[in-house]
C-alpha cells in the first residue's frame, strides 16, 4: 500500500476531517503507543499502520477497503 492509497482510504472510510484527526490524535497500542501519523513518520508501512487503525476502531473487513468493490484487500503482513 502506498501512502497515498492510506490517505485515500483515511478520508473515503472515516471522513476526510475526522479520519484525520484520529490518525493524528488516536494512540494506538499495536503502534507501540503511537499515532498513527508518529508511526508513519516512523517509516512504519502504511498498511500495518491501516489494519492497527482500522482493528482499534473495529472497522469490519467489508468496509476497511472503501467503496470500490473490486478493490483488492491488501493483506497483513
């Protein structure tokens, strides 16, 4: 996942100004207590930083991927 796939997924599934702030504001434990935004700026792989988003969140599967049906999952590393 590249970075500009994080942030579209950011602002299509949790909304462009929430979806923001939670990456910059929402600690997240599997980030080792990091945001997500101080992970990514960790050089953290955007789509570990996704899915720890997305499972903090209890973000369901069906919908972590936007509304793009044949958008292909990427899976967990």
């Amino acid at each position: 996942m590249r970075y500009s796939e994080f942030w579209e997924l950011v602002e299509e599934v949790l909304g462009s100004a929430h979806g923001r702030e939670l990456v910059a504001t929402l600690v997240l434990g599997a980030l080792e207590n990091r945001t997500a935004a101080a992970a990514l700026e960790d050089g953290e792989d955007p789509r570990s930083v996704w899915h720890a988003l997305c499972d903090e969140l209890q973000i369901p599967e069906s919908r972590r991927w936007g509304a793009d049906e044949r958008r292909p999952a990427p899976p967990r590393r």
